[in-house]
C-alpha cells in the first residue's frame, strides 16, 4: 500500500485496535482531551452505544479497553461468558463511531493500563461508585477526573443472554 492509497473499511477498522505492546504509541498519536472506558462488553447493546458515546461526548478520543477473555472469566458472569472472544469484541468495537481505540487488559482492573496511557477522563456506568474505585485515585493523582455517567436502565447483557436461553 502507498501513501496514496485510501485505507479499506477493514483496515480502517484493523487501525482502531492496538496492542498493549504498542499502546504508549498509538496513545501520542490520539487528540486530547483523552477518554478512558473499559468493560467486557460482550454483546453490544442499546446502553452499551449510548454510554460510549456519551463518554466520547467528553473528549477528542476514546480508549475503550476490553477485558480479554481470561479477565472476563474471572468476572463470574457465568462459566460460557464472554460469549463472544475478545478479538470479535474489539472488531465490532472498532466499528463504533464513538471508539477512537480498542485494546484489551488481562488484570481484574485496568489500573495498570490507566497508570500508562494516563487519561484526561475516566469513565465508568452509573452503577459504580467512583470513590471506591483505585483508578479514580491514579486519575486523580496527576490531574485527570473521573466520573460515572448515568446508567440506561433496561439494557443488560446478562439479561438478554437470559431472555434468549428462555426462549
């Protein structure tokens, strides 16, 4: 491919998701003021695109961080989640309009991953009390805030897996 050439759809999805590895570069090249989010976001759903772009709403970016499917398993959503793997979950991720860049974390939290990329904003659903959370305290430490956006009530992965097993 030159410079020339426009990227694919594919590609410019492809784009979207970065390795840990490789994250602090792909992070520098990102606008600012920075969004972080993170979730499992197994199968996207109607709350999970309001919440995401109510959280872009807030900055130039959007990290969204996927926990990878060890640290999804550890969540205790059930022995079969995620149903959908991580990879898939990034692709359709990145497919979002609202995601500036897709990558996972292995950990039960993010914290690491947040100490690193060092977000303006951290973002997290109405159902989360940010003062208990460790990554409020390491935003916070170096400036950036963190606050929870009101939680769209009626949409649920957990309760549509449900819906669907019942028939």
């Amino acid at each position: 491919m030159t410079d020339n050439t426009p990227l694919t759809a594919l590609d410019d999805l492809a784009h979207k998701i970065a390795l840990t590895s490789a994250i602090a570069a792909r992070i520098a090249q990102l606008p600012r003021p920075l969004v972080f989010t993170n979730g499992v976001f197994d199968v996207l759903h109607r709350g999970h695109v309001m919440y995401l772009a109510q959280a872009r709403a807030l900055g130039a970016s959007l990290v969204v961080a996927l926990n990878t499917d060890a640290s999804a398993k550890r969540l205790g959503k059930g022995p079969d989640r995620p149903l959908n793997n991580e990879a898939d979950r990034a692709f359709v991720m990145a497919a979002l309009a609202s995601s500036s860049l897709v990558t996972w974390f292995d950990e039960d939290t993010p914290l690491e991953l947040i100490a690193q990329i060092k977000p303006d904003i951290l973002v997290k659903g109405g159902d989360y009390d940010m003062q208990k959370l460790a990554e409020t305290r390491v935003v916070e430490s170096y400036g950036g805030r963190a606050l929870a956006l009101p939680f769209v009530d009626g949409y649920s992965t957990t309760a549509l897996v449900r819906k669907i097993r019942a028939g």
